[in-house]
C-alpha cells in the first residue's frame, strides 16, 4: 500500500470486462451496485480524451454503518469505491482504498476492529476475483 492508502492490482482483463466482473463478483457475494461511472465516456462529452477509467461505487449497510457509528466522517468514504483504470503502457489495473487506512483517516475506535478488517478481506477477494489474479497471501 502507498502512503496515500491506495492498492492497485494489475488486472488481466481490459477496463470494461474487469469492471464487469467486479459487478458479477460483488453482486454474488450479497453486495449492493449503487452506480457505475465511465470517466472515459464523460471526457469524450467534452471532447476531450482520457485512457479508459471505470469506477465502480459498491457496498452493504452491514460493513459500512459500524463505521459510520463510530465516527460518522468514514461515510465520506462510503460506500466503497473501486477504479479500473489504463495506464500509458496499456496495463489494466483495479484501485481500491485500504480499509486500515480509512480506519487512520477517520480515527475509528477499536470498536470498528473487526468491520475494517472484513472490510479489508472481502476486498482482497472481490479485487482479485475481478483482476483474474490470485488473492495476496498473508
């Protein structure tokens, strides 16, 4: 993780797909999709040019609100947010905000210990799940 609390997984999939099967994965998996944003679409509005860059806004009260009760700035940062997005070298990657970081950012309490860290898993998982790529190994 960079100091800014983003993760980045390179993705083996194109923008499009790789935001495709995040939805598939995240909606298996119980979780709500409150909405979809092609950044790319929304320069060529303007006439303007931008790499593919896809977000896509996600989650379920049952992670988030924990968080919110202990200190309700976390729903700034909520519901998650993940960005599939191409670099200038034409590499795919899946960026996410760290949930440990989000507990720093918003001074959450030990009582949201166990919230962040199934927030943090089930990020893990999805993310890899919509990148093709194995999960990281603890």
């Amino acid at each position: 993780m960079a100091d800014n609390g983003l993760v980045s997984v390179e993705s083996r999939f194109g923008v499009a797909e790789t935001i495709d099967r995040l939805v598939e994965t995240v909606t298996h998996a119980g979780m709500r999709v409150f909405a979809r944003i092609d950044h790319a679409a929304g320069a060529r509005e303007i006439g303007s040019e931008l790499r593919p860059t896809e977000l896509l806004i996600f989650g379920h009260p049952k992670g988030g609100t924990p968080l919110m009760q202990d200190q309700q700035t976390a729903g700034i940062d909520l519901p998650i947010k993940a960005l599939a997005w191409e670099d200038a070298q034409s590499k795919v990657w899946l960026s996410y905000n760290d949930a440990n970081w989000l507990a720093e950012r918003h001074g959450l309490s030990s009582a949201s210990r166990d919230a962040v860290a199934a927030i943090a898993a089930g990020m893990q998982k999805v993310i890899s799940a919509a990148a093709g790529v194995a999960p990281p190994t603890s």
